[in-house]
C-alpha cells in the first residue's frame, strides 16, 4: 500500500532525488518492502502514554540524532514508581 501510494505520488523518482538531495540508492529502498507482509504501527505520543502502565513518572521523550525526521522518532525514558 504504501510502496504503491509512494510511487503514485513520485512518479519520477530523479525529480524526487534532485528536489530532496536524497540519493535514488535512499530512495529506492521503498521497494525492500514490496510483497511484504510486515506491517509498521507508528503511534503518537499520547498513544505511548496511554498503553503505558500505572506507576510510569517523568516520562520524557528526548530527542535523538540530527538526521532528517529524527525529530518524529525520539528515544522515550521514564521511571518506574
């Protein structure tokens, strides 16, 4: 689904490349995925707080690296009560 979306709406990928400043080898790796049956779930924040027990304190999501989107995958720390 989302390999096909990907190719929908980038048709070109030499465009994407150029417009981006990816390399195609970076681009390309969406097609490891297809005929896959791995799904990914990417909950929010509030979804991790909320699946997260009773007990859980200072809960903090600390962010993590300098690369692009690093700010949508921070590393999570709290402490148990």
């Amino acid at each position: 689904m989302i390999g096909r979306r990907f190719n929908e709406m980038f048709q070109d990928r030499d465009e994407l490349a150029q417009r981006t400043g990816w390399s195609r080898q970076e681009i390309d790796t969406i097609d490891v995925y297809e005929g896959s049956k791995v799904v990914y779930s990417f909950p929010n924040r509030s979804e991790v707080r909320d699946a997260l027990p009773p007990g859980i304190r200072d809960l903090e999501f600390q962010a993590c690296g300098d690369y692009d989107l690093a700010h949508c995958c921070p590393i999570l720390t709290f402490r148990k009560a």
